[in-house]
C-alpha cells in the first residue's frame, strides 16, 4: 500500500558560508512575534465596551449571537450539585489520569512558593522589606465544547491555589464533564459558563453576576487573546499567546522516528504550529523527512499536521554542537527537545527555552500532561525574555519601609541634595522639617 509523500517541510542549509538566503530566512523565523494588534482586535473592543455599558445583559446577548446558546442574565454560574454530578460522569481511566497529573502539577508547584525578603539596620529599627501577599481573585479561562483542555485547567488553576489566591474563578463556555473534574481537581472555587471576549470583558470589569478579578490566566482563540490584551491594566494577564512551538535539537544519535514523532506532536496542534529540527547530521533530515511522512500516514489531524509543517516548519542544518546551541536560543522557542548525545552538558547553555526537556525519554508531550511543571509557557519568541507559568505570577510584592530617627538623619541632606536636583523642593522640605532642629 503507497503512502502519501512526505511533507514538503522547508530545509536550510545554516552552515558558515553557506546559503545565504537560507540565513536570512532563519531570522525571519527568529523574529517571529504575534505582535500588538490582530484582526480580532476591533470586534474585541466593540465587545468590551458593550460589557461595560451593559453588564449581564450584554453577556448574555453576545453569548446568545456568537454561540447560539440561550443564558438568562444573571444565571451564568454552575452550582455545586451540576459541577459533581457533571464530573461523576468521566470514566474512571480519565479520572485516575487527571488525578495523576494534578498530584504532579501540585507537588512541583509547591517547590515554587515566595518568601518575603528584606533587611535591618540600627539594631532593627530600621527594616526594608520585600513583602509577599497572593492575589485575592484570578481568572482561569478554559475554550469549551470540542476544544476541551482540561489539562491547561490543572496547569493554570493549581499553581493559583498554591500560591493561595483566595478565589480562582473558571470561565467556560459548554463545560465539559471532564473540564469541570478537572475544575474540581485543581479547587476551583466558581465556574461560569461563559466564554469568548465577553468573558474576559466580564472579568476584568465584573458585572451583576462575574466578581472583577486580579488577573486573567488560560488559553483561547483570537478574540479571547484580543481581549486579554485589551483589558490588560484594568486586570494582569498571563501572556499574548501565539501558536505552540517546538524546536528540536538532535545529532546522529538520534532516531528519526522520535524527531519525526516530537514534531508531529506538536504541528497535530493547529495549522500555525511550528515544528522545527535543528541537527549537525545531514542524513538526519532526509531520515526524519521520510519518518514524517510514513508517520502522518496513520494521523487522524495529518491535514492539519502537515500544514503546520509545510507552512511554518523547518529542517535546519548547522556546523556542530555550539551552532545548534546558538540556534536555538536565537529562535527562543517555546518548547525545546534536546535528542542528542550527552544532553546535559547543552542545559546551562540554553538560555532563551521556555521549557527544556531533556534526552529521549523526556517528550514534550509528557510536559503537557503529566511531568508537572506548568504547560502555559511563553511563545513567538517571547521566551527570551518571559518565563513559564508559576505559582510566582499569583502573587504580589510590597515594599515596606521603616526608618529609625538616625536612619533618616543620616540619609536627610543626601535626599534634599537629590530632590532639589531633580526640582522637587517640597521633597526635600518634608524630610528636613523631620530633621530640623532634632
């Protein structure tokens, strides 16, 4: 029986001196950004306004046109009798799969909780502090109906409780039996059955019924991250999410089966995925190209697999070892697999992953589900500079100040000196009427 062609997957040749277009098209690809503004944005602010001026009411009517789905004002929230007998329904292997992976995602999250810092000075009369309180009440967004992840709830609503946010909220539209166990897993505190930009619009404002969070966390579509972006400063978000990414580095050691597979994995996700191999073996490519092919044969989203590869993946070669260690913290990608020989001498070298996973037995797929640490990571380039979700990004810092008398005698003409160079007298007037005569 013939299987269909290998996907037209694009190669580059990055060796020193060769193919310069090849080169150019890499930066291309490592300037990657899903930018400050989207075709989604201008309905996106139309719909925030309209929750605004309108509360419930507009809730309801945009969840009414978008999705078809009749909710009264007001009766947004699931009670707790639907949400246990909804999550009574999961088969059991489901169940004791998500309870694995919230007993992993909760005990690595755990290693993450803040202390407060700071210092004494005169004998402890003086103390600055750096003072750690969790947020009072976030948002977990979760997409519903067929595009369930119970997973991202686990991997969004776990580090909040751990972090000890008082109330974590989750928003989604037609929950899913397994979506609201995995509410349940993670101590959810509330669901709403609401979703899309009115949501997000519902939370960040708060109307009769959606309390006004702290912060809104979780994937969704286009007009969910248009929103997000949108209503950040009237509440903190997670991230401006674009397409998964996985960039894998492997030598000629590697299996092209494992390659091919791993970037399968993650083009199967959408036709934006971007799957990428960087190798200092030439047969490799050819090897996992054809691996690629035999495999997607068998995919039930080959179509969608093989676009992503075709449209926004790469076969990329390089010189050596060190040139596959700069490639990829030039594209900074979201995922990086590392199936190459001796993989751990490459981890203190890889700065600008937003996870790493490590040798073959490590596949990203596992740090989907089940590893523990967080799946909501930066992308498009964005981890060069942000990092994974944690229990870090529920809560907050305060700075405390208290000065002894001779502390801010000793600092007095220093903050005069520096206020009036600045042109703020009265900043210096309030510290000297402290100091004078005393």
């Amino acid at each position: 029986m013939s299987h269909p062609p290998a996907p037209s997957i694009p190669t580059l040749d990055l060796r020193r001196g060769r193919a310069p277009a090849d080169h150019a098209r890499w930066r291309e690809l490592c300037a990657r950004s899903v930018g400050l503004d989207g075709p989604a944005d201008d309905a996106a602010r139309t719909i925030i306004a309209d929750v605004r001026a309108r509360g419930d009411v507009a809730v309801a009517e945009l969840t009414r046109r978008f999705e078809g789905r009749a909710l009264t004002p007001g009766a947004f929230e699931l009670d707790a009798s639907t949400r246990a007998a909804a999550s009574a329904e999961v088969p059991e292997d489901t169940r004791a799969a998500l309870e694995l992976a919230a007993r992993h995602v909760r005990e690595f999250h755990r290693t993450q909780i803040p202390r407060s810092t700071g210092l004494e000075r005169a004998g402890g009369a003086t103390r600055l502090e750096s003072r750690v309180h969790p947020l009072r009440r976030v948002a977990v967004y979760a997409p519903g109906g067929t595009a369930a992840y119970p997973s991202s709830v686990l991997m969004t609503g776990i580090p909040a409780k751990v972090a000890g946010v008082d109330e974590v909220i989750l928003l989604t539209p037609r929950p899913s039996a397994v979506v609201l166990l995995a509410a349940e897993l993670a101590e959810i505190d509330r669901v709403f059955a609401i979703g899309g930009a009115q949501a997000i619009a519902a939370a960040a404002l708060g109307t009769e019924s959606v309390p006004r969070v702290e912060k809104i966390v979780g994937p969704g579509n286009a007009y969910v991250t248009a929103a997000k972006r949108q209503v950040f400063g009237l509440c903190d978000i997670d991230s401006i999410a674009g397409p998964s990414e996985v960039l894998v580095l492997a030598d000629a050691h590697a299996d092209p089966e494992l390659v091919a597979a791993d970037l399968i994995a993650q083009a199967e996700h959408d036709t934006l995925a971007c799957p990428v191999l960087v190798t200092d073996a030439p047969a490799l490519r050819g090897a996992v190209r054809e691996a690629l092919g035999r495999q997607l044969a068998a995919l039930p989203r080959a179509d969608i697999a093989r676009r992503a590869l075709e449209d926004h993946g790469a076969l990329a070669l390089v010189d050596d070892r060190a040139a596959m260690i700069e490639a990829a913290n030039d594209y900074a990608p979201e995922h990086l697999e590392l199936l190459v020989e001796s993989p751990d001498e490459l981890v203190p070298r890889l700065r600008t992953s937003g996870a790493i996973f490590v040798g073959a037995w490590t596949p990203e797929a596992a740090g989907d589900y089940t590893a523990g640490p967080s799946h909501v990571l930066p992308t498009a380039g964005a981890a060069r500079f942000a990092s994974p979700l944690g229990v870090w990004d529920f809560v907050k810092y305060t700075s405390v100040l208290r000065l002894a008398p001779e502390t801010l005698r000793a600092q007095a003409r220093a903050i005069a000196t520096l206020a009036r160079a600045e042109g703020l007298e009265g900043h210096a007037r309030a510290v000297e009427r402290r100091v004078l005569d005393t």
